[in-house]
C-alpha cells in the first residue's frame, strides 16, 4: 500500500499546485502538479524555488 503524503505550504500558480512533503526517509520534498485535465505533468525536486520555477515554466501539451 502507498505511503500517504501530507502536503502543506501548498501555491497555486496557473493551473499548477506546489507543496511540500516528507517522503519515506524523512527528508523534506516539493511536488509541482498540473491540475489541468489529461495533462498528468508531475514532478518532485529538492527545493522550494525549483518548483515554483518548474510550475511557473510548465505548459500543457493538451488543449
């Protein structure tokens, strides 16, 4: 079964959200997720301005 996350400091910039997150091994993680429908564009990175710069540059494929 997967491990839940816990997000908090979550932004929204467009339509992508960003939080922050333990993972498994108890260290500090940023997600940026696009909420947008079929896109599916996720990622995780290890600081907080990677992120926000990752959501403020992605663009969908899907129109």
């Amino acid at each position: 079964m997967p491990a839940r996350h816990h997000f908090h400091s979550v932004m929204r910039i467009g339509p992508v959200q960003t939080g922050t997150y333990r993972d498994r091994f108890g260290r500090t993680q940023h997600a940026a997720v696009c909420t947008a429908d079929r896109c599916g564009w996720s990622a995780d990175f290890s600081s907080r301005s990677a992120a926000q710069l990752a959501a403020r540059t992605h663009r969908c494929t899907v129109r």
